[in-house]
C-alpha cells in the first residue's frame, strides 16, 4: 500500500517487552516507506559511534531539555539512568507537514503522558497470546537474567491489565502469528469495514492469563 490512510493521525504502537512490537513497526515502515516515518527523539545523552545528529537523536543539552518540558514542548518523555528522552510536539507536526504519518513505538508511560498532551492520535496495543508464552519468548533471547526477567514479566502484566481501560487503545492486537498481526494492524491503520470494527471489539475483550 503506498496511498496515505484516511486517517493521517500519529500511530501510537505499544505492548509488553517481547511482544513483538518491534518487529510489527519495523515492518509497517519498510513496507510502507513513503508512507510512514519514525519518530526522532530529543535526548540529553551523547551520540554514539554510528549515530547521526538529527536522523538518530536531536542532542540536546539538560537545561533545554527541562526548559521542553516546561514549555509542553513534549508529547511524551521519560528518564532512564542519567539521561532524558522525549518526543516533540513540534518533530510530529513537521512529519506531518511534510505528508508523512508518524510512528511511534513507546511505553505504557509515554501512551499515558500522549492522551494528556494536545496532540489525537491512534492507539494499538500488541498482546501475547499468553503470559507462559511471552515467558517463553523473554527466556528464549538468551540476553536476560533471571531479575530481569521477572521484572519483565511483572511490567507486561501490568500494561495488559492497563490495556483493558476502556479508551485507552483503539485496537488490541493479538500477536500469536506475527504476518496475521501484521495484516491486522495494517488493516485497522489503512481503513476497516464495519465487519473489520466487530472483530476490533471482540479482540479489545480478550484476557491473557497467567
């Protein structure tokens, strides 16, 4: 598909580590790159090796990136160790501005702190099909220890139960198999029938258990 959706708002992509949210924003931008863009995050952190000022990060320094927040520059930011990231209101209007739709792949925070700014966009959450399966996956990087992964685990509860507040997302995607979710996805971003809107309602019901 290389035609704008109907609906030009920002797509919000959310969803426990190890769902598989990645991959899905991955996909929808390099199958649709005239379509779609990343968003490009402000940061108080350095540029490292490889990275590119203004295509990987916008570097800012602390006191201007406080002096964002003061001014409601951001949709959305967050801390992690010594070092802010935040999306702007103004990068988002650009894209869009110049004819693309924004993707963004955030956190339960951040979807959280987007519905309190000015700016509409559209929700989608991507599930697991179960947490003993999203436990599968975690333990199947090979990456993580034990903390880590409970620490995961305890998250993604989390923000599946907060998937569940009416309103908060537009679509639950289940992500079992990843080309199906896709489609999903990519139907619900380019336009659904009323038949396509039913099947929303009823995923938006579905319960992962333990």
């Amino acid at each position: 598909m290389a035609s704008l959706p109907t609906d030009t708002r920002p797509i919000i992509i959310s969803g426990p580590s190890g769902v598989g949210k990645g991959t899905l924003y991955k996909l929808l931008l390099s199958r649709n790159p005239s379509v779609f863009c990343t968003s490009i995050s402000h940061t108080t952190r350095d540029p490292r090796p490889g990275e590119t000022r203004d295509v990987d990060y916008y570097y800012t320094g602390m006191a201007e990136f406080e002096s964002l927040i003061e001014e409601k520059g951001f949709v959305e930011h967050a801390k992690f160790g010594d070092n802010r990231y935040g999306t702007s209101r103004k990068m988002i209007e650009e894209m869009q501005g110049k004819g693309k739709v924004v993707v963004l792949d955030i956190e339960m925070e951040g979807v959280k702190q987007i519905h309190q700014s000015p700016i509409s966009a559209r929700y989608i959450f991507v599930a697991p099909p179960s947490m003993p399966i999203l436990e599968a996956r975690l333990r199947g990087r090979g990456t993580e220890k034990e903390e880590s992964i409970q620490k995961r685990l305890a998250q993604a509860r989390n923000e599946i139960e907060y998937s569940k507040t009416e309103g908060v997302h537009d679509i639950v995607i289940v992500n079992d198999d990843l080309e199906k979710a896709y489609s999903e996805m990519e139907t619900f971003i380019f336009g659904k029938t009323q038949e396509q809107g039913a099947k929303q309602g009823e995923m938006a019901g579905v319960s992962v258990q333990d």
